[in-house]
C-alpha cells in the first residue's frame, strides 16, 4: 500500500510536469447537461431521452480543453453517443489509448484520462464498469471510435484516442465505418452548411445481447445524426448495421430517433424544425446517395479530370520512396523522442522515490520524536503528583507506628497498676463469698452425716423386720 501511494504521487507529479495529456472529467449530477461540453450541442443542449441510471456523461478533454462530450454506458461498456464538431481532416497519429479512473472509482482523486498501465493498484475495481484494452486482445474485435479521429485534427485527434469512445467492431467494419463517415461529413454535410463551426454531429452505437468476453456490448446498429444550426439550416441521420458492412441508409432525424430509446430527441427544437432547407437537404441526400454508389462527388467525367488524375498518380508513384524515407525519420524521431521521455520518467521515478523515501523516513522520524517528547512532557504532572501523594501516604505511616509503639509501651505499666490496685477490692469482695461457701459446705456435710445416720437405721429397721417376719411365724406354727 506505501509503495502504490508513492508510486501515485510520482505519476501526478509527472502529470503536472507534461501538459499533454488527456482529460476525462465525468460530469457530476449536479451539474447541467454536460458542462463546459455542452457547447457541442445545438442551443448547448443536450440530447434527451437517456436517462438510465448507469448513463454516465464524459466531457472529454485534452490539454485542458473541451474537445468532445461521450455518455457512456457502464452496463454495456460502450459509448452510446459523441457528440462533436467538424475541425478538418488529418492523417491518424500515433494511438494512444486511454482509460477514465473515475468511472470505476469515482472517490478516486484522478480527475484525468490516463494509460490503463499507469494505474493498475491504484484504481479500486478497475474495468467494473469499463472496457479496457485486455478485453479486445484476442477477441477478433478492434476499437472502432465513434468519434473517427480522421475528422479532426491535433489535440481534438489525440482526444479521441480512448476507450470510452470504443466500440467493439471487426476490422472490416471498422474501416468501412470510419472511410464512409469521413466522406460523408467532408463531401456531403460540411459544403452544404453555410457555418462549418455550426455543423453539430453525433455518432453512437446501438448496443446488442452480443458481448465481447462475455462483457463489452458488441453494437447492433451504428448511427450518425447532423444539425446544421444556421441559416437555411437542416438535420440527417445515417445508419449502418452490422451484418452489412457496405450499408449505409439515409433517414431523417425522426425516423433515427424512432430506432433509439423511447421518449429520445436528438437535437433542441428539431434542429431548426420547419425552418430546415429542403434544397440543401435534397443536394445532401443526392451527395449521399453519390457516395453509396462509390462515385466521387462533385467530379465530371471530362478528360481534364482524367489527366488531372493520372498526373496526381504519376507524381504519387515518384514521390512514394520520399514519403517513405521521410515517415522513417519522422518514426525514428518519434521513437527517440519517446525513448527521451521514458528515460526522464524512470529518472523521476527513481528520484521522486528515493526523495520520497527520504521525506517518508524524515518525517517518521519526526513524529516519533515529537510522540516520545509529548509522552514524557505530559507524564510529569503525573510523576510529580504521584510522588507527592506517595510523601504523604509515608508520613501518615509514620505518624501511625509512631501511635502504635506509645500504645504499647504505656498499655503495660498502666494495665499492672489497675490490676494492683483492683486487688483489694476483689479480695474483699471475695469473703462473703468464701464464707458462703464454707457455710454452705458446713450444711451439706451435716446434712449427709444425717442423711447416711436415718438411712442407716432404716436399714437395720428393715433388717430387724425381716427377721422378725421370717421366724416368728414358723414359731407359732410349730405350738
């Protein structure tokens, strides 16, 4: 547990140090729509109708700034909608993907995007409520982005590079998806509104009983809706399923609303409502229609176009071992570059460790000797009061076996003085006493002479008598 407290200050202190990375705030529930992402909404609203309880609303950023708005759901694991604007088109860069912490762990004090490497130990329950790249290893399945990251550019490029813009897509799908959204948006919305920074899209995905790995939602529809918010305005929705990669159906708004959640409305007011340009919106539908059928749209078949096509081929074929030697150095710088930053992060690291062992170790240090002189300060009252109490407990001891001994040695003279001096009286005391008895001895022994003298001559009475009856008779029988 110490060491991934480090290890997680060292990575904040490396957050603060390097500006590039990106941000995923999830947005509280006491906050409105999605905050500062609600600017890529028409009116700065969002979509109504999503209301689940494991719907969690994205503003995801990157180098501090808002570049696009994702509510994700936590039961499917993927994005059900983003919500974007067009900048331009811009070769794909380098991928980077990213997890959001909060999603898993929203007491977590990561309030950005970071590498799901950087955090594993230091996110409580990390992939309950997210797909993570482990789930796409092996499964046949690619991260196919709803927000493409080839209709924007820069830092909006490097922002679409997370997983919670991912949705699980073969690899054919997920290129025919990305390549028919780009040529829609590039030839077909963006020169038909009048405002390109007023043209508002949203890509989601419709999600299915299919799971990869028995967790992320495998979509069953893809979907696209547009709002051009300006004058002579109007709104589209595009659909794509999954068993048919090469599909592409056109529909109005409406009718796309119809296939998501009841009660669900895409755009504020309908994007404009009866206000839409029927024109444009027919020129869009044909534009759309072009691109289905592969056709190249606004091209004509003259043979300018023709030449102007095998002249572009030619310098392509000549200038390809450029490009080539220029993407290797370009990749050999990148990869240097990357090698730079690794080695000044592990010098931080094993420096911001170190240091931290140091400050962990000092400050230890501190509070134990600051415990041990507050135990030893507040124990003194303590000792003092105790002495004290123990002073007078010992003179209350000696003044006791100083009482004891004076007892002890007056009981004995005063004890023989009383006894001396109660002996006369008993003695006389005692003589009416002995007189009694004497008296009273003097009186049994005359009374026993007695006794024994009438008990005597009973006896000889009783003796004459009995001689006298035995032999008187026998005389007088006999005359």
């Amino acid at each position: 547990r110490e060491w991934t407290m480090k290890t997680s200050i060292v990575f904040l202190l490396c957050i603060s140090v390097f500006p590039g990375f990106s941000q995923g705030r999830v947005v509280g529930e006491d906050e409105t729509g999605f905050a500062e992402c609600n600017v890529f909404f028409p009116g700065q609203v969002p979509p109504e109708g999503f209301t689940e309880p494991f719907h969690v609303k994205i503003c995801q950023q990157y180098n501090k700034e808002p570049r696009f708005a994702t509510l994700y759901s936590t039961k499917d694991k993927i994005p059900l909608y983003s919500a974007f604007k067009y900048t331009k088109p811009a070769q794909n860069k380098e991928e980077n993907w990213l997890v959001e912490p909060q999603i898993d762990d929203p007491e977590n004090d990561l309030h950005e995007m970071v590498h799901e490497a950087d955090i594993i130990g230091a996110v409580a329950n990390l992939g309950a409520n997210q797909a993570l790249t482990s789930d796409y290893v092996g499964s046949g399945y690619e991260r196919g982005l709803l927000n493409p990251s080839l209709l924007n550019e820069e830092d909006f490029q490097m922002a679409t590079y997370t997983l919670t813009n991912a949705v699980p897509l073969s690899p054919s799908l997920s290129k025919s998806w990305h390549r028919d959204i780009a040529r829609v948006v590039e030839q077909a919305l963006v020169p038909h509104c009048s405002k390109k920074d007023h043209l508002y899209l949203l890509a989601g995905a419709i999600p299915s009983s299919v799971r990869v790995k028995g967790k992320v939602s495998v979509p069953d529809t893809l979907w696209l809706a547009a709002c051009c918010d300006a004058p002579g305005g109007w709104s589209l929705g595009l659909v794509k399923k999954m068993n048919d990669e090469n599909s592409l159906a056109d529909l109005m708004v409406g009718e796309l609303e119809k296939q998501l959640l009841a009660g669900v409305h895409l755009f504020k007011g309908n994007c404009g409502g009866d206000n839409q340009s029927q024109e444009k919106t027919e020129a869009i539908l044909q534009a759309v229609g072009q691109i289905r059928s592969g056709e190249q749209v606004g091209t004509s078949d003259n043979q300018e176009a023709k030449d102007s096509g095998l002249v572009r081929r030619v310098a392509a074929i000549i200038a390809t071992p450029f490009i080539k030697l220029l993407e290797l150095l370009i990749y050999v710088f990148v990869e240097l570059v990357k090698f730079v930053f690794y080695f000044l992060w592990l010098v931080i690291k094993r420096v911001g460790g170190t240091v931290l062992d140091g400050v962990y170790s000092l400050w230890n240090g501190v509070v134990s000797y600051l415990k041990a002189i507050s135990m030893v300060l507040i124990s003194i009252p303590y000792d003092v009061g105790r002495v004290i109490v123990n002073i007078f407990l010992g003179f209350l001891q000696i003044v006791q076996d100083v009482a004891s001994l004076t007892y002890r040695i007056l009981r004995i003279p005063v004890g023989f003085v009383l006894h001396l001096a109660a002996f006369p009286y008993h003695s006389i005391c005692a003589i009416p006493s002995v007189l009694k008895d004497v008296a009273t001895g003097i009186g049994g022994t005359f009374s026993l002479v007695i006794d024994a003298t009438a008990t005597l001559l009973h006896g000889f009475y009783y003796l004459a008598g009995y001689i006298v009856k035995r032999f008187v008779p026998k005389a007088s029988s006999d005359d």
